[in-house]
C-alpha cells in the first residue's frame, strides 16, 4: 500500500510550478483584482454564452438555428434546459423569419384555416408563425415543426413576451 508519505517523498503530493501558478491567477481573481470592466460584461450579457452550446444570446428563451434544423430552451440566462430538439423551419418559399422576436400568443388547440391544418401547442412568436407539434423532418409554411413532446414542453415553458431568437 502507497501511503501519502510514500507519495509526497515520491514528489507526487508537491504542487509543481503550472499548479501554482494557476492557484496564484486563482486568488487574484477571487480577491476581485482582476474583475471585468463595464464594457466587457455589457458585451458578454449580449454575447452567445460559451457554456450554452447554442449560436443565441443568452438572454433567448427559445433558440432556433435554422441550418442545423435544431431548437433549444434556455433559462433566459444561457443556461440549456431542454434541447438540442429536431426542429424544421419554412420552405424556400415560405421561409421562417430570422431575427428577435418575442413570444406573442399561446393556443395549445389551435387550427389553422389558411392551410386547414391542425396546430397543436403552438406558440406564436410572429404573426402567423409558430413554434408547434408536427413533422420535424418537414419543412412547414413559416412555422417551426417540433415533435409532439418537444412541442408541449416548449408551450409548457414559453409565456408571452419571452425572448425568441431565430438564426
């Protein structure tokens, strides 16, 4: 058996020079020498989170990345909470706008008369565009197309004036 004598006589249990160093950035930071000017942390607030593996603000409640056909939850703080989920936007001509919009409207009964089609659990972010349940491997006439489980956790999450952002 290996005691931690052994080990530190060994050189095992002595701190070497990079994990001292980092201790010493450590504390420094921690005794607040080091804390971001206003300009960065008005900057960071605004910047996708590096934690939040989605290309959104971390202030976006829901995020839509159109490219990669992928939606995500946030806490509106860049912290993931459900998601990446499959997810399909418009067609080339019916295309899902881009931008920051917020949640308008929720109907989780909802049938639209334009395409005589049911919508279930629709969460309106645009007028006529919605997040809602149905085939997240087709491509919608504006909407975002999730599966039925994701569409009811997004319309269970989501409430009017929440952050939505599309890419």
């Amino acid at each position: 058996m290996v005691t931690r004598a052994r080990l530190r006589s060994m050189g095992r249990m002595t701190p070497g020079p990079v994990a001292l160093a980092v201790a010493a950035v450590l504390a420094t930071a921690l005794a607040g020498s080091l804390a971001p000017s206003p300009a960065v942390t008005e900057l960071a607030a605004t910047a996708p989170a590096a934690h939040s593996s989605t290309p959104c603000s971390t202030s976006a409640k829901v995020c839509m990345d159109l490219s990669k056909q992928q939606a995500w939850l946030t806490d509106g703080a860049g912290h993931v909470t459900y998601g990446p989920v499959p997810a399909h936007g418009g067609s080339k001509s019916a295309k899902t706008p881009k931008g920051t919009f917020s949640v308008l409207s929720k109907d989780a009964h909802f049938y639209s008369t334009e395409f005589h089609a049911p919508m279930p659990y629709s969460v309106f972010f645009y007028p006529g565009d919605a997040f809602h349940a149905g085939n997240p491997a087709t491509a919608s006439n504006g909407c975002v197309h999730l599966s039925m489980a994701a569409a009811q956790r997004f319309f269970a999450t989501l409430n009017p004036g929440d952050k939505v952002q599309i890419k």
